[in-house]
C-alpha cells in the first residue's frame, strides 16, 4: 500500500476554495450519481461505504486532512450528518 501524503496549505485552498479542518463544505459538480464515503483516499468500487451517498447541494462536515490519494486525486475526511458516517471523499467535488 502506499504512503497516504498530506498537501500544503496553497493546494488545500485551491481544492476546498479555503474551506479549512472541521468546515463545512457543499456537494457540488456532481453530473450523475453520486459522492459516496470510502474507507481509504482512493477511488476503488471496494472501498466505497454503502448507504453513504451524497448529492449536489448536500452539507458535509469536514472533520479530517486534506490528503493525496493513491490514484493522484486530492480526498479529506467528513461527516456526512444524513447518514450519521465518516469517511474520505474526492475533494474535487466539494464548495
């Protein structure tokens, strides 16, 4: 598995428009489907948390890091407060 690396504070703005640790941020992007909670910072059909989903417009709380993922991607960790769960989630689809 490889080392989950954390990213400074000039690409924590660019991806979360300055949305900081223990935030909220919005759901918003999405063309389809939906933003689902993951137990690890990469996009895999695995990892996914069932009955976790988010859609645009939807509030979520950042709780966690911004981190780089294992597929290049920028996650952070939240709360979802629909589902009462945790979990990272691609920070490109959050406002």
């Amino acid at each position: 598995m490889s080392e989950i690396k954390k990213i400074n504070e000039q690409e924590l703005n660019e991806v979360s428009g300055g949305v900081g640790a223990n935030g909220w941020a919005t759901v918003t992007g999405l063309q389809s489907g939906y933003l689902a909670l993951r137990t690890a910072p990469c996009y895999d059909y695995n990892n996914e948390i069932r009955g976790s989903e988010s859609y645009n417009g939807q509030q979520l709380q950042i709780t966690g890091s911004y981190v780089q993922g294992t597929d290049g991607r920028t996650y952070v960790w939240v709360y979802n407060p629909r589902s009462g769960m945790s979990g990272y989630v691609n920070a490109s689809y959050l406002r």
